[in-house]
C-alpha cells in the first residue's frame, strides 16, 4: 500500500496544530505497518512561524516528505490568506499528479487542499480520504467572521460540499462533528468515520506534582493549568472573572496560562489593571517539556466557544488525559469532550460564561483530593484504552484499506493480478471478484 499525505505543515513542525497530531499518527502507521510506504508533500512554513525552512526534501524514519515553498498565511488578511492557501493546493498537484499512490489523505489544513484531492479524483481516479480538522466556512459562520449569505462564504460552502461528497471516507474527530457535518451537508452516516487525534502515551506520562516547571516558576498551591493558544475568539473572560473571585475570596488556587495569541496583551492587562495576583501567564513551553507542564496542573482548562462543538474538536484534551488530569470543559454538553468527560468520569463540563459554576468546581475539587484523584486514573486510563496515537493509527489503517475494497470491489480480476498489498486487504473469492469482506491480518 502507498499512501500520500497532503498536509500544510509536518515534521519537524511539532509545535502544535496538524503538523504535530499528523507526524505523530504517520510515524505511529509506519512503526505498526511497515509495508505501508508513506509520501508526505506539505510546506516549508511552520505553524508557529519562526523563520526555519526546512529541507525541501527528506526521509524521517521511512517516511518520504517533500516540502513546497509557498507563501506564509500566518497573520496575513483573509484574502491573502486564501491566496497563500490556493498557491500551496495548486503546487501540491502539480507534485502529486505525476506519481503513483493508492489513496490520498488530506486534510482541512489549509481549507483549499481538498480541491487538490477532488482534481486528482477527476483525472487520475486516485481515491481519497478526507481529514476534517477545522471546518471551513462553517467556523467562521459561527464565530461572526461573516455570514451563510455572503458570495465568497457560498461559494466556499458549495465547494466543500463536493469535496465531502467526492471523499471515499470522511474522518472527523468526534461524534458531535459527525452529527453537524452529515446533517449540514447531508450525508450519509456510513461515508464518517470517527477517529479521535489521541495522544502518544510513550511522550505524556502521568507524573507527580513536583514538576520542574512547578519549580522553575515557584508555584506551590493548586494549580490550574490553560495551555495553548490564546486565540481571538477564544473566551478567557469566564477564566479571570472566576480566578478574580477566587482570589478575592482567598482560596489557595492559582491559575497558570500557558501559550500565546492575539490575546495575550488583553489578558495581561486585565490582569494588571484589576490586581488578579493568582494568574500567571507565561510563554509556550519546548516540546520536550509538555508532558512536564502538564503534570504540573492539578487540573487542566480546555475551552469551545459555543456553536463550535460540531466544526472542531480540541486536540489538548487528549494530551491532557495522557497526562493522568482531570478537564474542566468550558463548553457545550454536546461536545466530544464532555461526552467523554461523561462517559469516562475523569472531570467536569461546565458552559461557557458561566463564572459562578467554574468557581464553585474549583472549590470542590480543592477540597476533594480523592475525587480528584480518582479522575485523574480515569483519564489516563481512557486514554490507553481508546484514544493513544496506536489506536488512531490502526482505524486510519483500515480505512486506508477499506477505501482500496471500496475501489476494487466491484471490478472484476483474476486471482493472478491482486497485488500483494490488496490481498493483505481483502479476499478473493472463487469467482475471480473481490469478496467484500476484509480478511483480519
């Protein structure tokens, strides 16, 4: 089986975003399986942008990359942005048309790589899956960007209708994306399937509290820890109204953000300016020592704004369970998290804005060091369960092959002509068709 990846950014981006959760996964396919030869056709832009460009060519353990120089979207307008986007999408076909793979998976990142996919369908019938990461323009309908009626936003709708309905296989990341993207775009439940991001259980341990970076930073109450962007419309108001109450009220608890964004210079100053003495914000943190920082928190943030459940799924939250943590989910019950926070009893769901009951799940919590405890094991044992990068990889591995019957199925061939890797996949019966049913390796 060979595979091509089409993704904006990959190794070494392992600063977070798609890059990091994709690198992560196709090491994972090509450790378990490695038959499978993996081609990976990203940028040379890296998520958080830093200057580096990479090689433009590599092979990272199997894995054979090559990256496209492109324009940069980072902080540019949405114009330019989508400009950048559409220059990568048509340099990456350009790449991918002349080789030979049996499936192509991309993703939403950028939000123009899936007509790559449907182009390369049309005229090479190369069969695709299709990632949704973030869905666009669906996110920014939600967020107020712009509306369902404005010209360029329909016709962006109408195009990624065709790129879901063209997809051999849709994955999306929860069951609530699967509910909002088959009834939006109308589509049949059976084209999903549901595949977490997970985590790598091997890099996020469950450690101890007494972590250097609770050393480094002197923090020695309970801590709860917010890791990740500080993006535009992301709501921290609900977190420092509650960390000013608390801290009027003068409970033991300090609340720690972690990261970075277009907010950080609004939270400092509310911080500031209204003296919350128990927020300490401070920058990201090197890879190498996120298990670490997560390990320091006695509970850890991750917030949706409302209406988002359906279009994106957090991908912290898994690194949050690797690490043996309870979540505080600021967000809608829908959501896959707090359905798994649910189903797994390893934190509290709590809606957006509503300060009163963050403060009051704190205090509880404080004072409950069993429960605490208790749902912290049920974290990181979840996530061994059902969501480590090993599961992700082994589902994605039989869609991989799933989508090949899906090709082949119906066509008739002799025994003789199943390639090797196909009659790993699938079984030929005495008819000389392929039978649907996948034979178990």
């Amino acid at each position: 089986m060979r595979i091509c990846i089409l993704n904006e950014f990959f190794y070494p981006d392992l600063t977070g975003g798609t890059g990091t959760v994709l690198s992560e996964l196709a090491e994972e396919i090509k450790l378990g399986y490695p038959h499978v030869d993996i081609d990976v056709i990203t940028s040379r832009n890296m998520y958080r942008d830093n200057g580096a460009k990479p090689a433009a060519f590599e092979d990272w353990n199997g894995i054979k990359i090559t990256r496209l120089p492109s324009p940069n979207p980072a902080g540019k307008g949405i114009v330019a942005r989508l400009f950048a986007n559409f220059v990568f999408s048509t340099k990456a076909f350009f790449c991918i048309v002349w080789r030979k793979y049996d499936v192509l998976l991309v993703t939403t990142a950028p939000p123009t790589a899936p007509i790559t996919a449907l182009l390369l369908k049309w005229i090479k019938g190369l069969p695709y899956v299709y990632t949704v990461y973030d869905l666009e323009p669906d996110r920014a309908f939600v967020m107020q960007v712009t509306s369902r009626s404005n010209p360029v936003a329909k016709v962006l709708s109408a195009l990624q209708k065709q790129w879901l309905k063209h997809a051999l296989k849709i994955v999306v990341l929860g069951r609530c994306m699967q509910e909002y993207v088959s009834k939006t775009y109308d589509l049949p439940l059976s084209k999903f399937e549901v595949i977490p991001i997970g985590a790598d259980e091997k890099r996020i341990t469950m450690r101890g509290h007494d972590s250097a970076f609770r050393k480094a930073h002197n923090l020695h109450s309970f801590v709860v820890l917010y890791s990740g962007n500080f993006g535009r419309y992301h709501n921290f108001d609900t977190i420092l109204d509650a960390a000013k109450q608390l801290h009027a009220e003068g409970e033991p608890i300090t609340f720690v953000l972690v990261g970075g964004g277009a907010q950080e210079a609004k939270i400092i100053r509310r911080i500031r300016d209204e003296k919350i003495g128990n927020v300490v914000v401070l920058p990201f943190v090197a890879l190498d020592d996120y298990s670490d920082l997560l390990s320091s928190a006695n509970v850890s943030l991750v917030t949706l704004e409302p209406g988002l459940e359906g279009v994106c799924v957090p991908s912290k939250f898994y690194s949050i369970l690797a690490s043996g943590r309870p979540t505080i989910a600021m967000m809608s019950a829908t959501s896959e998290v707090a359905r798994v926070l649910s189903e797994a009893d390893c934190g509290i769901q709590i809606d957006q804005g509503a300060t009163w009951k963050l403060v009051e799940t704190l205090k509880c919590l404080y004072s409950e060091p069993e429960r605490l405890a208790r749902m912290g094991e049920n974290a990181r044992n979840v996530l061994l369960e059902k969501y480590t990068t090993a599961v992700s990889a082994e589902k994605y591995y039989e869609v991989f092959g799933s989508t090949l019957i899906s090709e082949t199925a119906l066509k008739p061939i002799a025994a003789s002509q199943v390639s090797p890797v196909v009659a790993d996949s699938v079984a030929v019966v005495d008819d000389g068709t392929l039978s649907e049913e996948q034979v178990a390796r």
